[in-house]
C-alpha cells in the first residue's frame, strides 16, 4: 500500500545529531564538578530538555533553576542546528520522492521548535514538510503519550492505515505501535543496543533511507 501520509522524527531518524544530545547532561554535570551516574544517559534518552533539566536539578542538587538549566543545554546545541546538522544519507532523496508521489509529511520531534526549525533548514530538508509539532507543545514526551503523532496525523488528514511513523528510538516505535499506527524503524548508533526489539516490534527496518526505494513502504 502506497503512502498517504507519513510522520518524521527528528533526531536520529531524518538528522545525524544523537550524538550531540548523548553527552550534553554528562558535559553539564561534569561544568559544575559533578560526576553523573552510570543511568543518567538511559533517563535523559527518554525525556524532553525541560524534563531532562528537571531531573538532572533535583537528582544532582544543581543550584540553577530548571529555565536556566534549558537555556545552557538549548546554549550547546544552538550553533551545531544553527550551523552543522546534517541529514542522514539518502534523506533528502527519500523525502523528494515522497513529495512527488503527494505524500504529505510531519515533522514529530522532542526538540525545541525553534532548534528544530533551524536544523531543518541548515540540512536543506525543511521545504518538504507541511508542518512540525514539538514535544514540548504537545505537552508529552513519546514516552509517556501518542499524542504527537495522533494530532500529526489530524493535521495531514489522514488515518492510522494510510501512515507510517519514521522512529528511530525503542521507546518511541513502542508507543507508535501501541496506538496502532504503521511503524518504519530507522537505525540511528545511539539506540545500538535496542536493535534487537526494535526489529522485533517494527514494521519496516531500514540502516538507511537509501534502503526505502526498494522496501515494501513504497509498493
């Protein structure tokens, strides 16, 4: 079945950038002389920045409020989306051939709007989407709610049948799939233990988006 209608994830799925937000909590605790814990990067791949903020203040006892803990995360992160982010290999490719079939798309991301905004742009990619809805606007991460990808697909129109949800994290296919939407699960080095499960409860693995113009997504 062809596409009507398809849902992006941000980082890890259409972004090579996990790897900035990995050791973004360590590197804050490590400015305060503080050494994190062995689950800190387990929490934080899980939560939003002001979540992430919220835990690392009162887990560790930092002495900043939690708005300035977001402000110096958001800080970090700003010149690599503003100036550096690359899409992954094939992204740009995949994303123009579904704009040419008239398949519309989404962008679903835990990100900042405006971090997001700016990364979609530099990556060149930002055109092929007909809107974005954050984490943070939502008012729940992945984790805890399908709510993202519910209003996503209220926005494009279209129903759970006709949609394939782009993840690359095993929380996020997970609460995808149990809300009963079609999953394309995207391998990102970030989630490299989760591969097992994730293949297991996907339905659609790819390495990379070069992958899809030969995968059953597009028949």
């Amino acid at each position: 079945m062809r596409l009507q209608s398809a849902i992006f994830d941000m980082d890890g799925t259409l972004l090579d950038s996990m790897y900035i937000w990995n050791d973004l909590g360590p590197n804050l605790l490590r400015a305060g002389g503080i050494e994190p814990g062995p689950e800190l990067r387990d929490k934080l791949r899980t939560v939003t920045v002001r979540e992430g903020a919220a835990y690392c203040r009162e887990t560790y006892g930092l002495p900043q409020t939690v708005d300035e803990i977001v402000a110096q995360i958001e800080g970090q992160v700003e010149d690599f989306y503003f100036h550096q982010v690359q899409a992954k290999p094939g992204v740009q490719k995949f994303l123009s051939l579904l704009k040419m079939e008239g398949v519309w798309m989404y962008v679903a991301t835990a990100t900042d709007r405006r971090l997001a905004e700016a990364a979609l742009r530099h990556a060149g990619i930002s055109q092929y989407f007909r809107g974005m809805l954050t984490c943070p606007e939502v008012g729940a991460g992945k984790n805890h709610s399908p709510e993202i990808y519910e209003r996503a697909m209220r926005r494009l129109r279209s129903n759970k049948k006709d949609t394939v949800v782009f993840e690359d994290a095993l929380h996020a296919i997970q609460t995808a799939k149990s809300a009963g939407f079609r999953v394309a699960a995207v391998y990102d080095p970030s989630a490299e233990e989760d591969q097992e499960e994730i293949k297991r409860i996907a339905d659609y693995y790819i390495r990379s988006f070069d992958e899809m113009f030969e995968s059953e997504v597009l028949k």
